[in-house]
C-alpha cells in the first residue's frame, strides 16, 4: 500500500473540499490511497466519484466514507463546497471497513453532521482544556451518526459481484503497486480473464481496468516527483517500469508533460 499524507496531527484533521484541489486538481481526480479513513461530506455542488472501482454521481448532502487504503478519486468543480474529515489512524474510533456512499435527505440528519462538523472545528481551533479528549469523543459520535445513517440507507447493492471483484482489483493494486504488475497478472490473481476484468470495470464505473491501472500509476508518480528528490530513473524504478524511457513516454501520455518537466513546473 502507498503511503501519501502523513496522518492527522490531532484525533482528526477537517479540511475544506476547495483546499484539496491546491496544487492541481489532479489531486483529487487520479486515483490514490491514504492511510487514514476519510469522511467526505459535500453541501454543494456536484461531481463524480470513484470508491474501489464503482464510480456514482454525488451532489448536496451527501456523505462518502472511504476505509484507510481505499483507491478513490472525484472531481471537484469550483461549485463544490464540504469538508473532507482525516481520522487518525491511532484513535480507536469504531469506523466501518467498507466503503459507503450516503444520501442524506433529511433535514434532521443534516443538520446533525453539520452541528457536529462545526462543532470539532471549535475544538479543533481551540485552546480549551482536554482538548484531544473532545475532538476524539466528538470522532466518536460522528462514527456513530455514520453508522445509524448507513443502517437506514435505502440504496443497496445491485450488483454484488461486480462490484466485489472491482473492489479486490483496487486492493491489490494498492498492495502491489510497486511491483510492475500488468493488468493480465491482476486478472490472474483474482482468478479472471483480463477481459472479463476490464468488462466488470467498465461496468461499475466506466473505466477500463487498464485505466484504473495506469491513473493510480500516474498518481503515485506525481507524488514522487514532487515529495521526493529521487531521479527520474529511480521513480521509474520504484514504480515497476522496465525503463525510464517507458516511463516518460507513460506519464507524458496522460500528463501531457515529462515527469522532468513536471516536477520543475512544481518548483517554480
């Protein structure tokens, strides 16, 4: 599994739907992983988003939990407004193990994520005595909305198959990303022909599972470049690319710039 953001420095970390897309926007529409669960609870706007290879359209209040090594992406428009909630990965909240992608239409409902949105904030930004102590049982009743609202949830699966197997793809990527695995050895692994894999992706979110593939590759190479100092070649490397030159010829195809290109874009 790739490691991207450190984890919260506090039992959690809100962040503004607008500030994740600082620095690109990509950094929200490739595919990655954290190592931390995250809430993403929108209030305006819409867009797309990829959880575990099912892609669905999101709007106002809606409310998608994503595991800890969840591959996802989505994009955000200038219209989009929410918060993004980072749970510390060392605070034992009793969070769900699978992703889900809630549509909260009572007003009740909303009005209590948003009290207690607001309400971690205050802590969050505060100097008040046990101040850890408040954010993490504040984490804990927000689990608890979660789950109560997830039980009442009137969406349900469609197709659990597909959805299963598209599911254990993204896993192994995120296991295996660093291996130069290609779509075929994937496919064998799950136990499935490439082509039945791809169909099932293209089912659950429209993308190709060589796409999937090569967007998270993309991702990950983009974070390289720019959190670390490795050569070229060395990321090349890292990522299980024969060569460098397959490498830039991969990221220049998706980017439209060189990976040297990008990184000192970046740095000016």
């Amino acid at each position: 599994m790739s490691v991207i953001p450190a984890a919260p420095v506090g039992p959690l970390r809100l962040v503004p739907m607008q500030r994740l897309t600082h620095g690109g926007r990509w950094r929200t529409e490739a595919m990655r992983s954290y190592r931390m669960p995250i809430l993403l609870w929108f209030t305006r706007g819409q867009g797309r988003i990829t959880v575990a290879g099912l892609t669905r359209g999101y709007g106002a209040h809606n409310a998608v939990f994503i595991p800890a090594g969840t591959m996802h992406g989505f994009d955000v428009s200038s219209q989009v407004y929410g918060t993004a909630v980072f749970f510390n990965e060392s605070v034992p909240l009793e969070l769900a193990s699978d992703p889900f992608h809630l549509r909260v239409r009572d007003a009740r409902h909303q009005g209590q994520i948003t009290g207690l949105l607001e309400s971690l904030q205050r802590e969050i930004d505060g100097e008040r005595p046990l101040k850890d102590r408040a954010i993490a049982h504040y984490g804990g009743l927000l689990s608890v909305w979660l789950d109560r609202q997830r039980f009442e949830a009137e969406d349900r699966p469609q197709d659990c198959a597909a959805r299963a197997l598209v599911r254990r793809y993204t896993e192994a990527i995120e296991e295996q990303l660093y291996t130069g695995q290609s779509v075929s050895d994937y496919a064998e692994g799950l136990g499935v022909t490439p082509t039945h894999l791809s169909r099932v992706c293209n089912q659950t979110c429209g993308r190709p599972a060589s796409d999937l593939l090569a967007d998270r590759l993309t991702f990950e190479a983009r974070r390289l470049l720019l959190d670390t100092s490795l050569p070229v070649k060395r990321v090349a490397e890292v990522l299980g690319f024969n060569s460098a030159a397959y490498f830039t010829r991969a990221f220049h195809h998706r980017t439209g710039q060189t990976p040297s290109d990008f990184r000192e874009a970046r740095k000016r």
